[in-house]
C-alpha cells in the first residue's frame, strides 16, 4: 500500500485516494488560472516538436527549470495524461 505524508497510515487505499481527491478540488478551486492553462493546452492537444517548459522558483531565490522537445516516442504518455479529468 502506498502512503501519503500526512494523510496518516490508518486509511487505506481508497480513503487516501479520497483525501487526495479533495485535496486536489481544494487545489483547483485555489487555483483556477493553472487550471485553465491546463485545460487549454490540452484542448490543444501534444505534437511532436512542440516545447515544454517548466520553472520552479523558490522565496529564496533558488531557481529549477526544465525544457524539452516533445518526440513522437512522447507522444503516448502525454495523450494518456491528457485523459485525465481536471
């Protein structure tokens, strides 16, 4: 069984599944403007060529980003991604 921080070691899978579905409707009701990013750029759709980018700034002020081209190979699991219901 996995385990979430946090949501303590007595629930079992579903009920952890349970928590993170509330968690994850608290998460979009928060933030409504990644989820309508996400929305649109699955509407979009994946292509091979396309460019993903990704940063994460912290308050004190280290930096992480990440880029990539998206391959044909790509292309299967972000489309399954793209399935899933915000």
């Amino acid at each position: 069984m996995f385990q979430i921080p946090g949501l303590g070691d007595k629930l079992g899978q579903l009920g952890q599944l349970t928590q993170i579905a509330s968690m994850w409707n608290d998460f979009k009701a928060k933030n409504p403007e990644v989820i309508e990013f996400m929305n649109k750029v699955n509407a979009r759709g994946f292509c091979e060529g396309q460019e993903l980018s990704v940063t994460v700034k912290y308050p004190d002020g280290t930096e992480y980003k990440a880029d990539f081209v998206v391959g044909k190979d790509d292309l299967p699991v972000l489309e399954a991604l793209g399935r899933i219901d915000l």
